[in-house]
C-alpha cells in the first residue's frame, strides 16, 4: 500500500508532467509554423531581391547615352 501523501506527490508529479508535454508539443508545433513562416519571407525576399536587381539593370541601360548614328 501507498503513502497517501506519496500518492498524492505522485498525482502532482503526473499531472505537472502532462502539462509540460502538453507545453512542448505547443512550443513545437509555434517552431515549425514560424519555421515555416520563416521560409516563407525569405523566399520573398530573396524574389523581392532579385526583382530590384533586375530593375537596377535597365536603370543602368537607361542612363547609357544612345548610340552613335553613322
């Protein structure tokens, strides 16, 4: 037979570690959204990125002055 105060500790330590699973399995799924988030931006970005480059070329051929005429 158990202690009653040992079984009552034991249902505390129980009932505190499911609540702790339960805090990590929603801290992991809040890192994989923001993982996924993450990803996300930055991939936009990076087309963000590659768009203004490509902008900044014709800026570059628009300030050549025009070619000689013969």
């Amino acid at each position: 037979m158990i202690d009653p105060d040992t079984e009552a500790r034991l249902v505390d330590l129980e009932s505190l570690l499911a609540r702790q699973e339960r805090l990590l399995d929603d801290l992991n799924a809040e890192v994989l959204r923001l993982n996924r988030l993450h990803e996300r931006l930055l991939k936009r970005f990076e087309e963000h990125e590659a768009r203004q480059d490509e902008a900044a070329d014709f800026r570059l051929l628009a300030d050549e002055p025009p070619p000689p005429h013969y």
